[in-house]
C-alpha cells in the first residue's frame, strides 16, 4: 500500500499528462513491489504466502482502479479542469452550509488539482458570511485581489466581523465587491438606520455588477402595507454606478430620483416606496433614462401619486423582453397605458382588488370591471388576430392575471405550445413562462368569472395547468373548457377531482352514447342526433397529468375517481379519442387495481415514475364485458355507419407515436 501516496500526491507535471509515462510509472513501481514482496517470501510457510498473495491482488485491484479514475481526469488540460470547478462550486452555492463548502474538496484529490486550484484566485472569489469567521477569512486571503461576491446578513456580519477585520475594511471600501447579497435582519434597529450598509452605499462601486437587498426570512411575502426596513441615502455610489447591471431590492425606501440604476439591465422592485413628492411620472422619467433595460419586475412598487400630465407621449422601452408587474388595479392600468414595448415582450399583470387600500375604494366586485379595461391596455401593447380565420394562430406573448389576497383561489396556466410536464415544474432549471394565467377567487361572482376568463386568448392554448381547481361553477368551466380546442396535454393538481372527472364525462359531443350495464353503447335511433358522436372537449388531448389528487379508495366504486375516469375515457375511446399517456403523481388512495383498470383504454400509464403500458392480453380480460357489448352493438353500428368498425386500438396500440410531451 505504499505505492498509493506516490500516484496521489507525486507532483504532477507536463509528462505525467501522458498516458504512456503514467503507465510505464505504475508498472515500474509493481514490479519493485514485486521483487520486495518476492524476496521476502523465501522460508514463509502456506499460509503465509496466501496471505500476502491476497495483499498483493488487493494493491493491484486498488491501482487499476485508481489509474482508470484518474488517467483520463490527468489528460483535461489545466483550463478546462478550472472551468469545472467553476461549475460544481456555483453548483453548491444554494445548499445548506456544509454543502456549500463541500467543493473545495477538489483542492484535495491530488497535487495538481490543488496547484489547479490555489493558482486561480477567482475561483475563491464566492464568499459567504454564514460558513463562519475562519471559512470566510481564508477564501479572502485566497482570492487575493480578485472581485468578490459577497452574501451576509446585517446582524450576523457586526457581530462576527468588527471594524479591524479585513472583510469588513473590504466591504467598507467596496473596491473590491462585485456582487454583493445583503440580508436584512429582524431587529427594528437595523430596518431603519443599518450603518454597516450605508457605508458601503457611500463607496464608489466602481467594480458592482449586481446589488440585492431583500428581507432573509423564507417563505415572506411582500405587501404595500409593510414598512420598509432600510432608506437609502440620498445618492448612493456618489449618484453613478456605472458597472451596475441587476438591482433588485425589497422593502427598501428610495429618497429621491435613482440616477444609479441607469445602466441596469435587470431591475426588481419589491415593496419599495419612494419619497411622497416622487410621482409615478419621476418613475417614468427614470426609466427612459436606461437605454439598456431588458427585465423589469414591479411588485407593489408603483408609486401612489397618480400622472399629473395629459399631453406627454408614451415612454418607451424598446429593449424590454420581459416586463411583471403586480398591484391594484388603478396603478397597474396607469402604469400599462403610459409606456410602450415592443410586441414581443413578455407581459406578466397581476391585479389584486386590494380593501386595505381605502383610498381607491376598490371592492372585489369591481376587479372584473378593472381588469376588463387593464386588459384592453395590454392588447394596445401587444395586438391580437383580429379575424376568424386567425383563431388558431399563436397568442401574443400576454401574461394577466387577476387575484385577490385570499386563501380561495384558483390558479390556471397555458402554454400555446407543447411543453414536456417537467419542464412546467417549480423545481425546473428553466421552467417555461406561461402565456396565460388565470389567478381567480373563488368568491368573485359567476358573471366576474365570466367577465376575467373571457377577456384572454384561449383558442391557441396546447398545454393546460391547473391548480386549487374548485369548480363552484362546473358548467361554466365545462363552456371555457370547450373553447380550448388544440389542447393537448392536461396537468391537474391539488383539485376537485370528482367534477373534473364528470366534466371530462359529459361532453356535449357524446351524448348519443348512452351508459349501460356493460359499457358504453349508442343510445337507439330515435333518441340519437344525426352526427356521428365526437369529442368537443379536449378533442386533442394525449396526456392528463394527475398530481397529489384523491382517487377516492375509500369510497363507494361510483364515486371513486378511478371509476369515474374510467367511463369518461371508454367513451372517448369509442370515438377514436384515445389517452396516449397517464400519469399519477403522488395521488391518495390509488392501488395497483385501480391502474389496471385503467390500462385498457390508455396506451401507457406512469404511476409514480414507473411505466405502464397497454397489453392487449390484460385488455380483453379486464374488459371482457365491455367487448361482448361492443360486438353485440357491432351490427347496428355499421349499418348506421356512425361508428367505426375497426377497434381504435389498432390506431392507438401499445407500439404506436406518442405525444410531444413524452420523457
């Protein structure tokens, strides 16, 4: 075992890169090895000698192991083994304390990993008060004269770092600090007069490239009603910070007009106030002064001083790609109607009819009113087809959403294209930016539901996710649902599930069929319609997406959603409307007999990650009854030619293309 220190911490040089040097090595160091361990077997007995032998393959079996981990590692050139370090230590900067530490390990591997990674300062750039005084010290004096990004907390920095510690002399001066993420504290003393920050406000921030302040609770939620924690002086960076880029603040108080932010990039303004003499016009004025603004994010920060002028054109933001914004109704529609984007920028409104504001006098009642002409502003900004033979095509890239701050509410997004359903999560690297969203209390009155639903571009969406779904109002859902024609992948979660499933039962479009003991079957030809009976709900959908929803185990088989959904599909299935996938993602109450009852009339079926597809052994067991029906029904099918006569699983079998939104 004495070979293992001379292959880990020989230091390496330009040779050992090779693979022939690295190998002529190992060999060379075996066959000494060898000779020792064959010398020092003369006059050993049995067992003994089987005793080193087992050392031996033991060393060997080591070393090969070894030599193939590292050989390929040992040919990386030095540059790209420092970007890979890059890459896992961002990796680990969202972790807890131990984790975020745990990339400097490289530095232990081998020596030339270690001379890899003291040598690139910048790699010790990242330092986080939180890992303690002796972590944050040596990552200082290791970075040397490198910018730094720096993240600490108000209270935890005083008290950790004093006034003679080098990090605080370094923040102090800002000289150094590239990137810099300050978290406000609890105490009241350091909401309002936190000097640690002022003077790093007073710097020059010749080299600051982002700036956040925000409150450090988890889980805050931010309100106009709240008090900001911190008032920034009057001109911070001396009035100018030129290498600024992205700026996002949070209970913050602005003085005056922030002649700081004009090459900002991107802009978030959480819970910020400004000085009562500044209107949402200075606001305005501000923003034409960044020539550079591509993100803007707005949440209860427009100012309450309405717009004192008339004749002033609209602002224009020309480089805008995304622009969010969320308040009350009144200061949403003046801020929309006093600027200009271009159409193909993202617009994400959210209107909230907020009762604690008593100087507007909005009630919930008027948000439907409110947000009808809020959404003619954003039309104005991002125009929509204008005939009927445009119903189809792709919806502007408009975002509005209509909510207020109770716990009842509704929430719905579309996609108008075919998104994968893990790209649509929370927990996505890039999660999709929907183009509609619908975010309704379920107080509001049927005709204000009416009035918010219809107000958006329906038609062209594919790709449809629901959440809280109540359905005080299931026809009326069940009519918007019918104005959804090209979608194609359904994702429900945490909903109703029973009036789901009735909805996807009751399609106008089938009610020819009729239910019997066995199955589903033509209703005679007296009581049917002379259209061949079709899907109008969801016509095109291929994957239904169930998450954390009660398939209702404990109740009666009627009542059971599993049951429900198992009728809702034979009948689209005897029109030729087949499911292509299901998936079951952390639902209650469901068992390995609820989802083979389901696999007849689903081509595959993913329960919790496991995948399920149709077998056409298992169909005509389970569904035996169902298929005797069928083909007692056959003969008057076919003479009415209303039906098909061919099965719809030879169309839709276990072998046959999937969706778009396949894994």
């Amino acid at each position: 075992m004495r070979l293992l220190p001379f292959c880990i911490d020989r230091p390496a040089t330009s040779l050992d890169l090779q693979r022939s040097n690295l190998q002529k090595a190992m060999e060379k160091s075996i066959e000494t090895f060898l000779a020792q361990v064959e010398q020092h077997c003369h006059g050993t007995t049995i067992a003994e000698s089987r005793k080193t032998q087992k050392q031996i393959d033991a060393c060997i079996n080591t070393l090969n192991s070894l030599m193939n981990r590292l050989t390929p590692i040992l040919h990386l050139p030095p540059e790209l083994l420092s970007k890979i370090f890059y890459v896992l230590r961002d990796s680990c900067r969202y972790s807890n304390s131990k984790g975020r530490k745990s990339w400097m390990r490289v530095a232990q591997v081998c020596r030339a990993w270690r001379h890899i990674a003291l040598d690139d300062s910048g790699l010790w750039a990242t330092i986080d008060t939180e890992d303690g005084y002796r972590c944050a010290s040596e990552l200082l004096k290791r970075s040397r004269n490198s910018l730094i990004s720096l993240t600490t907390k108000s209270q935890a920095f005083r008290l950790t770092f004093g006034p003679r510690t080098p990090l605080f002399s370094t923040f102090r001066s800002g000289s150094r600090i590239e990137t810099l993420v300050f978290k406000l504290g609890h105490r009241h003393a350091d909401y309002s007069n936190n000097n640690i920050l002022k003077k790093f406000l007073s710097s020059s921030g010749q080299h600051l490239k982002t700036l956040q302040i925000h409150f450090e609770r988890l889980g805050h939620v931010y309100s106009r009603t709240r008090k900001p924690y911190f008032t920034f002086p009057e001109k911070p960076f001396g009035g100018s910070a030129p290498a600024l880029r992205r700026l996002h603040l949070a209970r913050c108080k602005l003085q005056s007009n922030p002649t700081f932010i004009r090459n900002v990039v991107v802009l978030g303004l959480s819970s910020v106030t400004f000085a009562p003499s500044f209107s949402m016009e200075n606001l305005l004025v501000a923003f034409e002064d960044m020539s550079n603004l591509e993100y803007l994010n707005l949440q209860w920060s427009l100012p309450k001083t309405p717009i004192t002028w008339r004749s002033r054109p609209q602002t224009s933001l020309q480089q805008l790609k995304q622009l969010s914004v969320k308040d009350t109704c009144l200061l949403c529609s003046k801020f929309i109607s006093a600027i200009s984007v271009p159409p193909s920028t993202a617009l994400i409104i959210s209107v909230c009819a907020d009762e604690a504001i008593a100087e507007f006098g909005y009630r919930r009642q008027h948000t439907a009113r409110d947000f009808s002409q809020l959404i003619s502003h954003a039309q104005a900004l991002s125009p929509r087809p204008l005939n009927a033979q445009e119903t189809l095509s792709p919806s502007p890239y408009l975002t509005v959403s209509i909510f207020t701050p109770t716990n009842a509410r509704t929430e719905i997004w579309g996609w108008t294209e075919d998104v994968p359903p893990q790209e649509l999560s929370i927990m996505a690297r890039h999660p999709k930016i929907p183009r509609i969203q619908i975010i309704l209390d379920d107080t509001l009155t049927t005709t204000s539901h009416r009035d918010a639903i219809t107000a958006f571009p329906l038609h062209a969406t594919k790709t449809l996710r629901t959440s809280s779904f109540k359905f005080n109002f299931k026809n009326l859902w069940a009519d918007h649902f019918s104005l959804l024609p090209v979608v194609s992948t359904l994702i429900v979660a945490n909903s109703d599930e029973y009036d789901l499933a009735e909805i996807l039962l009751h399609d106008s479009g089938m009610e020819s069929l009729r239910k019997t003991k066995y199955g589903f079957t033509q209703a005679p030809r007296s009581n049917r319609q002379d259209s061949r009976p079709c899907v109008t709900r969801f016509p095109h959908l291929k994957t239904l997406v169930l998450d954390g929803m009660d398939m209702g185990g404990d109740l009666p088989l009627e009542d059971q959603l599993s049951h429900v959904l198992l009728n809702a599909f034979r009948m689209r299935k005897k029109t030729g409307s087949v499911l292509t996938r299901l998936e079951l993602l952390g639902c209650r109450n469901v068992s390995q007999t609820d989802v083979d009852r389901l696999r007849p009339v689903v081509n595959e079926i993913l329960w919790d990650g496991l995948s399920l597809y149709d077998e056409p052994d298992l169909e005509s067991s389970v569904d035996s009854d169902s298929d005797s029906d069928s083909s007692e029904s056959s003969t008057d099918d076919s003479e009415d030619g209303e039906l098909p006569s061919s099965s719809s699983d030879e169309q839709f079998g276990p072998n046959s293309s999937t969706s778009d939104n396949s894994y």
